[in-house]
C-alpha cells in the first residue's frame, strides 16, 4: 500500500471516529415516546401512583396524561387514599367518561372505614401500653404507621414509625424501622432523613441480609443524588447487588439503578474507574443489561464513540426528564457527560483539528469553540485555540517559569501581609496603653 | 517670677542668650514653658519680636512665640503673610530643637493648614508640610500626626506625585488610630491618582481590617474604595473579610456598601452590558460618595479583563471576534484596546493588520537575566528584613509586663483547672 494512501485511510478513520456507528451498531430504537403502561409496570405502591402522577404533570402530551391519570386512578382504587383520589379525579376532570369520575360511596365508605380502624387502632395501643409489652406497643405504632401511609399522611406515619424505635428489641426490629423510615421519607422528599437512617441500618452489621444491603444502597444513592453528590451516588448505585431483583418496586426499579448509577459514573468517573466500576463489573452488568441504550452509551463513551454517545442522551433524554428523581439533575448530568467527553477527545492530542472534532460531536465549528473556551478557562483543558486556522493546541504550562511567578508572587504577598500585621500589632498594642491609661 | 516683669523684651534676651548648646536649650525650655501664659496674654509685640529672631538658630524660641502668634485670631489682610512666616520657618527650623517641643509644632502646623484651607490654595501647604514631617519624624517608619493632613493638602492640590512619595516609606509605629485611619484612607486615594492600584489596594486593605471597637466613616469609605479598587486592579472582590479583621467591621461594613457589592457581582458576571446598565441606575448613588470615576474606571477595566482573558484561550482570534466576544463596537475599537494593552505590557500579541488577525503570544519573560536574578535576590534581601523585624517584636511582645499581664489574667479565667493540676500530681 502506498505510504500516502495509508495516511488517508487513517485520516478517514479518524474523521469518521464517532459517525460510523450507521454501520457498526445497528441503532437500539429508543421508544420516542414512553410507554407508560410498561413503566408503570415496574414499580407499586405509593410510588407508582406518584410516578403516574408526575408524568401527567410534566409530558405535556393530552393523550399520555390522560393515560397516565386513568391508571393511577385505577391504582388509586385499589388502596385507601382518599385525598390522592380527589386530586387525581380533579386532574381527569369528567375527560375519561363516567367510569373515571369522582366516586363519592367509594371514598365516603373509605373514609368511614379509615375512622373505625383508628379508633380501634388507638384502643388496641392503649391497651398494650397499659400492659407495658414492649414487642405489642411497637407492633401497635407500626400498625399507625402502616394506616397513616396508606392514607398518604406521611408526616404522621413518619412519626409513628420512627417511635417504634423505642421498643425495638432486636437487630432485626431496628432495621425492619429504619427501612419504614426510609420508605417515608423517600416519599417526603426528605433526603437528610434517608442518609441517617441509612447509616442507622448499616450499624447491625448481621442482621442484614443481602436483600435489604441492596435496598439501602439504593436508599444511599438516591439520597447523594438529590443532593447532588454524584459520585458518591455512583458508587452507591453501583455496589446494588443482584439481589435487588423486583423487591424494592415501592421504591426503586433495578432500570432505575442502571439508568442512574451509569449516568452518574459517566459525569463524575475517570476513565480507569469507569472501567473498572462500571464495564467490569459483573452486578452492575446485569443491570445494564435491562437497560440496554445506558449500556451502549456507556461502552460508546468508553470507546470514544462521542457522537453516538451523545446520540443515545439525546434520545433518552425526554423520558429521563419525566423521572421523579432524575428530572432535576439531567441537565447538570448532561452537561458534565458533554463536557467529560470534550475533555477526554483532546486529552491525547498535541494538536486537534477543530473541523474533526465538530464532527465527531455533531456540532458546529462556532459552537465547538465556545463550548471549548468555557473549559479552558474553567482550567479543565490546558489548550489553546488557533482561531485563525481552526486547530486547538494543547499548551504544555512551563514548570519553570511558573514556579517562578509563583514564588515572587508570593513573596510579594508575605511581604504586605507581614508589614500590615506589624501595623495591627502596634495599633493594638497603642490601643491596649491607652485603655489601661485611662483606668488608672 | 522677676523675668516676668520685664515681659516680651527679656522673652526674647532669654532665647537669644539661651540657643547655642543642649543643656542652654533644655533650660530655655523650662523657661518658655513658664512664660506661655505671657506669650499668649500680648499680641501686638509678638510680630515684632518675631523679626529680631533667626528661626535657623532660634527655632524653639521662635516655634514657641509663633504659636502663640498664630493662635490668635488673624485679620484677612495679615493671614498671606503670617503663612510666609510660617513656611519659612518650617524650611529653616532646626529638626533637633523642634522635636523638644512636638505638640508646638503639631499646632503651629495644624493651623498653618487651616489657614491655607480658608484661602483655598492647598499648593501652597504641599512643600512646607513634607518638610514640616520629615523634621518632625524621628525615623522614616513613624506616622506623625501631619501626614494626614499633608495627604489631603496632596489630593487636594492634585499633587499625587509628591504625596506618594511620602507613601513609599513603610509606616510601623503610631499611636493615635484616627489619624493612622485617615492617613491610609488618604493615602489609598494619592495611590488611585497615581494609577498604583497595588499601593491603594495594601493601605485600604490597612484601614478596613484595622482593629476598631466602633465603625467609623473612614472605614466605610475606604471599604467602598476597597471594594472598586479591588476590581479594577485583581478584576475580583472577595466578600469574605480576613479573620484578624474587628467583628464590628466583619458585621457592618457590608450594610454600608450594598451598591458596591452589587457592582461587585455584576462584574463577575463578565458580561459588559450588564455591568453598564447596573452603574447608569445606580449613578447618582456612586456620584453622591465621590466615586462615580472610580466606577469608570472598574467598567473600562473589564474590557480590559475580558481581552486578557481570551489570552489565555486562544492563540489568534481575529479583531472581529474580540469585538464580538468583548463587547466592542467594532474591529477598530478592538484593536485600539489591544494595541493599547500591548503597549502598557498588560498583554503579549502581535497584529496582523492585513488580514485582522491578532496573534497571542506567551509571557516572554524568561527568568534568566541579570536584571531577574538581582530582583529576586533584593526580593529576598527585604523579606529577610521584614520577618527579622517580626520576630524581634514577637520576642518583644512576649517579654512586655502588661501583656503577659494581660494574657496571665484571661488564662487564669479559662484554664483555671490546667493551672492547678499540675503541683498536685507531682506532690503524690
């Protein structure tokens, strides 16, 4: 082969680095639309029900909020939560038919029942507190518990469960409350609550058996992600054990945990941990395997496949954004993923052309340069742009003049600091003479 | 007393008799300090008496007289002449007899400038002033009592250069806070005539973490200063105060200033136009404390800001581009600002005219040269010095009775255990 030619087709290559997926992969077609039946099949309890509810609020889209509505309605029936009734027939408003409309001899019996069965519950705890039966009195405020959860007062469930602990007597009891805690809070949109009762749990080390190590990962991780802390989420999201399985559909699905837990790695991971913590690791393999677009979009980012990359975000992106916990974070998560992969694209380069690059991240040469200044000015990019002829230089900073700088620098600083520290020092020592004089 | 009989006549014998040594001087002192209360009794003969003295030999004779000369209550007419005297005396006085009497001087000087004040000629005050503080000075590191006053006489008449040069002598000792507060404050503002940002920003920097148990003015106005002089010269403001700043300062001061920290914030936006809009509503509040220049000054800074900052981002960028990205109404204008900065060495480029293209180059400084080397080497000759004279004082302090009066006194209330403790155990 002829020397010039070689270079050509490596040029190609290189130019094509990120549109060849057309040939390579053959295109995972992302539903354009959530398929809400099939989501909400994923989870139960309280959470599907708000899952349901937050989609009608955010889609935007008549016929997906209607469908959404009607089969939180139907979920809705099925349990005894009135109030979450009322709003859910106030948002279908008489759009889905009589069989939708507000059901007034359901949730009037509802409530009645709701009455008797605190009264009774009440008698029952009076009772065993007379009696003084540590095991009857926790059982007795975890049945308030239970009642006040299924009739959506969270605040007072919350409580109740947490007064059980008290009572507790064995490992087991503590954890079996710090889960019901979790739950609630979960629930609350109270995340502080959910670290601590996490780290409560994990103290009874053997009580724990590989189920509910899962179920508190997965509490952890959607606490540090509510509060931003995305690699620490990561990794939380990451330790899930298989065990997980569809035994924690109140609150999270093991989609979620792929669907989060790779999102999160990919903002915040290196290139070596994203490789051995996320494509290396068997459990988490099977997670991803559920989610089969995360796991082609990490194995792209992985591979340097930007562009399909980002395509794959592109696509997920309005389902993520109808996510009850993920919706608030996805453009940050974005935005860091975005700007990983411009990190990582110039990181082995002396020289990058800026044609290629807009390219392999399908964008423009203009907006390439401006998403590039932000990062070099961030300092995340040593480089430098040649604005004239289109390529981007790495800038390899000179250890030597810089130390320079540095050191005159600060002594330039040592210097005002110590001579003003004099000054403050004479300043109070005059004051100090002066107050003393005046006593005396 | 007998000499009091022969009044301003044997006044004047005494100090003529009495100038030629130090113990001769030392007794006219007494002397005059006996007879102030005459002095200050007759106007009409101190003129007079003033013309048969010297001032070059007769400078404590003369000093005393001429204040009780000046405290009086001047005509119009006489008030040029009388400042004449004045300047003269202060140019030829001698420093060594004058310094036996300071608070004298301080007075003849205080209402010299009140004087030059009532006529408003500031310029006339500026050259006998920095002679009256040199003489008065014992060495170069003590604040006087005048150096406040010659400072604003300094911004008053515009004669920064003069005033700075007073500032370039590192100041320790003083003893009377205001007028270390007003001397920085001044003494900021002489830096900010004299475009020596770096200067203003260390003396204001002086005033607002000085230790002070009230707020005072002084530190509100030099906060504001701080504040814009701070943009102008590191293109950031940090809101956060130093930890040996006074509570009172850390608590109020930024009540005082909301439209400077709101500038402040405006200017980290880094965008221009923000910035421009921020200042024309809020003009007349930055025109009413006298810093509405200042102000203009931070905005041209930010171009200025912006430009470097490209520098560090880009190896060529057309002059279209940097007038697209900074905010400049067109190439022309760019380049004027480049070419500018170029020549005050605030930026490294070159430009290329023929197709507007401006090339960015690395700080060409090499740390190599002679010049270079000798820099650091007095760099670090000064540091020595500085932190010799820190420590020195540091062993001072804690040979000084009353503070370790003082800090014995806090520990006993604190540690009061720490204290008692120990002989038990060693007794068992």
């Amino acid at each position: 082969m002829e020397p010039d030619e070689d270079l050509g087709l490596i040029a190609d290559e290189i130019y094509a680095n990120g549109d060849e997926n057309t040939q390579r992969h053959r295109p995972i077609i992302s539903s354009e639309q959530l398929d809400v039946e099939a989501y909400a099949a994923l989870y139960s309890g309280r959470t599907k029900i708000m899952r349901l509810h937050f989609i009608a609020d955010r889609c935007g889209n008549a016929s997906m909020q209607l469908e959404a509505l009607r089969m939180a309605y139907d979920e809705i029936k099925k349990g005894e939560n009135t109030q979450l009734f009322r709003e859910v027939v106030q948002k279908i408003d008489g759009r889905l038919g009589t069989n939708y409309g507000p059901d007034p001899a359901w949730a009037d019996s509802v409530d009645r029942r709701a009455d008797l069965r605190k009264e009774k519950l009440e008698s029952e705890l009076n009772a065993y507190r007379t009696n003084l039966i540590k095991e009857s009195i926790r059982m007795g405020y975890n049945d308030f518990g239970d009642f006040y959860y299924a009739h959506g007062q969270l605040g007072e469930a919350f409580k109740n469960y947490v007064r059980t602990r008290d009572y507790c007597t064995t490992a087991k009891h503590i954890i079996h409350m710090c889960l019901n805690a979790i739950l609630v809070s979960i629930e609350m949109g109270q995340f502080t609550h959910v670290t601590s009762y996490v780290s409560k749990a994990e103290q009874s080390q053997d009580a724990l058996d590989a189920i509910t190590v899962a179920k508190l990962r997965c509490a952890a991780g959607l606490a540090h992600l509510e509060a931003k802390k995305y690699k620490l989420a990561a990794r939380k999201f990451l330790e899930v054990g298989p065990e997980l399985g569809n035994n924690y559909t109140e609150v999270i699905a093991p989609q979620d945990v792929a669907t989060y837990g790779g999102l999160c790695a990919l903002a915040s991971f290196d290139r070596a941990e994203l490789k051995s913590k996320v494509i290396d690791n068997i459990n988490f393999r099977n997670f991803l395997e559920l989610v089969p677009e995360i796991r082609e979009l990490i194995h792209d980012f992985y591979t340097s496949h930007y562009a399909s990359c980002l395509e794959y975000l592109g696509n997920l992106k309005a389902n993520l954004l109808l996510d009850i916990h993920l919706h608030d974070h996805v453009e940050t998560l974005y935005d860091q993923i975005r700007s990983k992969a411009l990190i990582q694209y110039t990181h082995p380069f002396v020289s990058v052309d800026l044609n290629m690059m807009a390219n392999a991240f399908k964008t423009s040469v203009a907006g390439l340069e401006k998403e590039l200044e932000a990062l070099i000015t961030d300092n995340q990019i040593q480089a430098r742009i040649d604005s004239h002829n289109k390529i981007l230089y790495a800038r390899h900073a000179d250890q030597r003049n810089a130390t320079f700088q540095k050191v005159l620098q600060t002594g330039k600083e040592f210097d005002r600091d110590v001579r003003s520290m004099l000054l403050r020092a004479n300043l109070l020592k005059h004051d100090y003479i002066a107050r003393t004089s005046r006593k005396h | 007393m007998n000499l009091n009989m022969n009044s301003m006549e044997s006044v004047v014998a005494q100090i003529q008799g009495l100038s030629s040594n130090s113990s001769d001087i030392t007794q006219l002192h007494n002397f005059l300090k006996q007879s102030e209360e005459l002095l200050h009794s007759d106007f009409s003969r101190l003129l007079s008496s003033l013309a048969e003295l010297d001032p070059s030999i007769h400078s404590l004779g003369f000093l005393y007289i001429l204040e009780a000369c000046i405290s009086f209550p001047v005509a119009k007419e006489h008030v040029s002449e009388l400042l004449v005297s004045v300047a003269r005396f202060i140019n030829s006085c001698s420093a060594e007899q004058i310094q036996l009497a300071p608070n004298k001087f301080i007075s003849v000087c205080k209402k010299f400038k009140d004087h030059i004040f009532g006529l408003e000629t500031p310029i006339r005050g500026v050259a006998p002033m920095l002679t009256a503080i040199r003489k008065l000075q014992s060495s170069s590191e003590q604040l006087t009592t005048l150096h406040a006053d010659f400072l604003l006489l300094c911004i008053l008449a515009k004669c920064y250069k003069t005033g700075f040069s007073v500032l370039e002598d590192d100041i320790y000792e003083c003893d009377q806070p205001r007028e270390f507060f007003l001397y920085c404050y001044y003494g900021g503002m002489v830096c900010i005539g004299q475009k020596q940002f770096r200067k203003a920003l260390e003396l204001l920097h002086n005033v607002v973490t000085a230790p002070m148990s009230t707020l005072n003015a002084i530190a509100v106005e030099a906060y504001k200063k701080y504040i814009l002089v701070s943009l102008i010269h590191l293109g950031q403001f940090s809101t956060s105060f130093p930890k040996y700043t006074s509570s009172v300062a850390q608590r109020n001061l930024k009540n005082f200033s909301q439209p400077y920290l709101e500038l402040s914030n405006s200017y980290g936006t880094g965008r221009i136009s923000e910035l421009e809009t921020f200042v024309q509503t809020n003009k007349e509040k930055f025109e009413s404390d006298n810093n509405l220049g200042l102000v203009m000054q931070v905005v041209s800074s930010m171009y200025k800001r912006n430009i470097q900052r490209l520098t560090q981002t880009y190896l060529t960028l057309s002059l279209q581009d940097i007038a697209n990205t900074v905010q400049l109404r067109g190439p022309k204008q760019a380049e004027m600002h480049v070419l500018q900065m170029i020549e005050d060495g605030e930026i490294y480029a070159t430009i290329n005219q023929k197709d507007g293209m401006v090339r960015f180059l690395e700080d060409p400084e090499q740390y190599k040269t002679c010049g270079m080397i000798e820099h650091i080497d007095s760099s670090i000759k000064r540091l020595m010095v500085v932190s010799k004279k820190l420590t020195s004082m540091d062993e001072l302090m804690s040979c000084d009775p009353m503070y370790l009066g003082k800090v014995g006194r806090e520990r006993q209330r604190f540690d009061f255990d720490d204290f008692d403790s120990v002989p038990q155990k060693f007794t068992v």
